[in-house]
C-alpha cells in the first residue's frame, strides 16, 4: 500500500475527515494537453447525464473543454473555469473557494477537477484535505490520461510527465485507435516502468468505465444480474460481495486484488466495529463510517473489476 494523504504519510498534520454521509466523490483529472482528458471529461458528464447525477466541473485547461452547456443540467453553473496559473500550486485557494461555492450553489453528487497539462494530481488533491472542503469530500481519485502516440514516439516523457503518471491511482491509456494495436503491450510496459502499481485502463476517446470511478450503491435486492451497460471500450464487470462479520482486512484486501478487481466500496464489520472499505487503484483503505449508516448496507461491498471477476472470500484457507 503506498502513501498518501489522509493514509498515513501526512496524517499526523491533517484535519480528520467528520464520517458525515453521504460525501461528495472528488476526480481529479490530468495528463498533458493532447492526452484526452477533455474527452474523458466529457465522457463522465454524458454518464452523470445518463444517470441523473449532478456533476460539478472544476476545468483548469482554460478554453479546452468548450463545454456543452447541455451536458451539466444546471444553465452551466456547475462549470467554473479557473484560469491565470496552475490549480495545483497557484491557485490553491481559488480551488477550495471554488469547490466550496458549487458546494453551497450546486450540491453536486460528484465533482472532476480537470488540472492543466503540468500539474501535478497529488499537489491538487492536497487541497481536498484542506478546510472547509475536508469536511464532505469523499473519496478523493487521481485518474491520469497518457496519449498512446506521445507515449509511442518517445515524446515529452520527462519529469513532468514522470512526477503525473506516478502519482496516479487509475492510468488511462488513451487514443489507442492512433496506434498500431500490437504496440499497446510495449506501451503498457513502458507505463509500468514508471509506475508498478496503478492499474492501466485501455481506453479510446476517453471512454472509461464510469463505475471504475463513481461507484454504484448497493442494489436494493442483493445478488441479481449486472445491469445492461452502454458500450465503453474495455469493458468491466461489477459484483456485490457479501462479507461475513469478524473478517480480517487482509484477507479481504488479499482477496480482492487476486480476483482482478480495480476499484471497490461498501462496509463492513471487524472486530473493531463497523468500517468503510475502499479500494481505490493500489489504495486499500479502511475508513470511519457515517453515524447515520444503514445497517442494511453493513457486509455488502460493491467490487468493480476485469472479467473474469473472480473475487470470493472462500478457498484461500482451504486450498
Ligand atoms: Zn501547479
């Protein structure tokens, strides 16, 4: 498990997040210019759209998104432009006074922060823990989008570059319809490299499973089929685990990481009393729960994952 804010390596300083529920899921999106974050952006608004979800944008790639007012819901103003230096080390208050007032004006179920091309997603999500801000952002998520040609012709992969792509929890490997298909795995390797960890999503257009990021509660009937999804490029296959009272987190974690999945959320009951499990990329955490939780969403852990999804809590003591 690595480090990051609010797991450890700097949680000696910060603020304790209040376990009130539910919190806003924050994206933060970045990659240089030309790597299709744009699209990926937009891709998440089309799925928020679909789904009736509010979604708050937060674009520091002044001018890029040319957003389609239409997609936000809302006459645009969910979508604020920041402009005139980088959200991630000069306009740091601006980004909390920003996230505060779409807070208070729009009451978004989810937030993406677009950063510009040289900004680095950890410095940006620094922020997140900062007050007010700190007190209902939820699960904070560093997506970092690669363009496969840049990657391919050796371009720009310098410290900037670097510093991005290794503090990411998911990579997005995208426009893979510019090159040529038997390239991807050497890409990948490439990618790998530079960063072990992260899970590499392959993607064209910036399309990418929004349930990878957004999660979906719990359905109101346990087990049943997967719903119907539209067609994003790789697909990705969700489940809800049923997990007994008394378990040992790392057999979960263990569990969860050998049967393919990338991303997972619900709560569970350890010894110590009730917690919020998340997997989040190489991130596995274990957080306070709401005061107000239903305890009919107690055992229940939604695990979004490759196929085959082969998660299961049986056979590892057995084998
Ligand atoms: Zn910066």
């Amino acid at each position: 498990m690595r480090l990051r804010a609010g797991s450890g390596i700097l949680g000696g300083d910060m603020p304790t997040r209040e376990p009130k529920f539910p919190r806003t899921p924050v994206i933060v999106v970045s990659g240089f210019l030309g790597s299709g974050k744009t699209s990926l952006v937009r891709h998440l608004l089309r799925d928020a759209q679909a789904s009736g979800s509010r979604v708050a944008v937060v674009s520091n790639e002044f001018g890029e998104l040319g957003i389609d007012r239409a997609l936000l819901g809302g006459g645009g103003q969910a979508f604020v432009e920041l402009d005139g230096g980088c959200v991630c080390c000069q306009l740091t208050d601006e980004l909390v006074e920003t996230l505060e007032s779409l807070r208070r004006e729009v009451r978004p179920d989810r937030v993406v922060i677009e950063t510009s091309g040289v900004a680095l997603p950890y410095d940006t999500q620094l922020n997140l823990y900062r007050e007010p801000v700190s007190r209902w952002v939820g699960e904070d998520i560093a997506v970092v989008v690669v363009g496969a040609e840049q990657l391919a012709a050796g371009r720009d992969l310098t410290q900037t570059f670097e510093d991005q792509v290794t503090s990411a929890d998911y990579l997005v490997l995208n426009k893979l319809d510019l090159v040529d298909a038997g390239r991807v795995e050497a890409l990948e390797a490439r990618l790998r490299e530079i960063e072990p960890e992260a899970p590499i999503v392959r993607a064209v257009r910036g399309r990418v499973d929004p349930r990878l990021l957004f999660v979906p509660r719990p359905r109101p009937e346990r087990g049943g089929p997967d719903p119907r999804r539209e067609h994003s490029h790789e697909d990705f296959a969700s489940r809800e685990l049923e997990v007994p009272p008394g378990i040992d987190p790392e057999r979960l974690e263990s569990a969860l990481l050998r049967g393919r999945a990338l991303r997972a959320k619900g709560f569970v009951e350890l010894d110590g009393g009730v917690r919020l499990v998340q997997l989040v990329g190489p991130r596995f955490e274990l957080l306070d729960p709401p005061d107000d939780l239903d305890p009919g969403l107690v055992g229940r852990v939604v695990v979004i994952g490759r196929e085959p999804l082969r998660v299961s809590l049986a056979g590892e003591d057995d084998a």
